[in-house]
C-alpha cells in the first residue's frame, strides 16, 4: 500500500464511522463544496454539500444507526499524487452486501477530499419470456 492509500483509507473509514454514528459533521467532513453525488434514489445527481446532507437524512430516515449498520466490504484503493478513486460492497442494517459504493478523491492543499460518491443499487431485469 502507498503512504497517499493509508491517509485515503483512514478518511474513508473515518466518514464510514460517522455515517454508524449519524454524525452529520462527520460525515460532511473532506467533501468539497461542490461534491456531485450518484445516489440510489432520486434525483439522478446531487450537486453541492446542502444536497449532499439532505440525502443523509433521507438515508436516516429508513436506516438504523450504529455498528453493523454501514460496513465497507472489500475496500479498494488506487491512488496518484493528486487523484484517486476507491470502491468497495456496502453492507447496510447487518445484511448481506446489497449497495456498490466509488468515491472519487482529490488532494487539495496536502488533504484528500471527496469530490464524487456514486451508489448504487443492482436490480434484476425480468427475462424475456
């Protein structure tokens, strides 16, 4: 693992944390002010951290909080000197892995920030009969 994968995986396990614990600035924290989010429900995209919130608290509406309830499985991290992107399975209630989760990074000022999140959801297509 190179030394910019460790400061990555440390923020992303951090935002995964606040996410259990249903802190808000936490989950807010090392996004930039104009992050452009893929999320499972609608709208298509969101735009901007006041967008970005909002889906958190959709997501809190319907989720349970605490351990088990927002697990990384499989993280995976590629990283250059100013880019980087990671993805991973989401566990989410203690369930089987039912979510894909990508984050897009940038390191501004020596700091990795999220600039994208894309979730998503897979959903069987009815076979043609």
């Amino acid at each position: 693992m190179v030394p910019n994968d460790n400061d990555i995986k440390q923020l992303v396990h951090e935002w995964a944390q606040a996410i259990r614990d249903g802190n808000m600035d936490g989950i807010l924290a090392r996004h930039t002010s104009d992050i452009v989010v893929f999320d499972v429900p609608m709208p298509l995209q969101n735009i901007g951290l006041d967008a970005y919130r909002k889906t958190w608290e959709l997501f809190f509406r319907y989720s349970p909080r605490g351990e088990g309830s927002f697990e990384l499985i499989d993280l995976k991290i590629l990283s250059g000197d100013y880019v980087a992107f990671c993805y991973a399975l989401l566990q989410i209630g203690g369930r089987e892995p039912e979510c894909r989760l990508t984050l897009g990074l940038q390191k501004i000022n020596d700091k990795w920030y999220i600039v994208h999140e894309h979730h998503s959801a897979p959903f069987a297509i009815p076979e043609e009969k």
